[in-house]
C-alpha cells in the first residue's frame, strides 16, 4: 500500500471509527451514521492534517464517495491509487 493510500484510508477510519478491514471503497456520504454533516467535516480535518493541504470549499462539497474524494485529492497534485 503506497503512503498516500495509507494516508487516505486512515483519515476515514479515524473519522468515522471504523474498523481496518472496513470495505472504504463502497462509502458514500450518508451511507453510514458516521458520515453526517460533523463526520463530514472530521473526515475533512482528517484529509487536511494528513497531506497537509486546506480543502476549498466546493471541493468540500463536492465530496461525496470514497472514490470521488480520490479524484478531488488530485486537484491537489495528491495521487491515491486504490
């Protein structure tokens, strides 16, 4: 697993106090409990302090899946390869 993805997966597993061996790549925001408007912004702080970026408000919104958040992190010249 490369440090990116590693990082990646870890700031949702803290965020929503998952397991390890959670299946990440299936979430989607309000597919779980965890992942309300508060666990939203605590993934993001998560995502912030690990690739030590500060997430634009649209790409905070726009963030809504496990995969999609992949594709967000790019527009930060982050590349996480699931």
């Amino acid at each position: 697993m490369d440090d990116n993805l590693k990082i990646y997966r870890e700031a949702f597993i803290e965020a929503f106090e998952l397991e390890e061996s959670s299946n990440l790549e299936e979430l989607k925001y309000q597919s779980i409990e965890e992942w309300d408007s508060i666990g939203h912004m605590s993934l993001m702080a998560e995502l912030e302090a690990g690739f030590d970026i500060t997430i634009k408000t649209e790409d905070l919104i726009q963030f809504e899946s496990y995969k999609q958040g992949v594709e967000i992190l790019s527009r930060y010249n982050i590349t996480v390869t699931l």
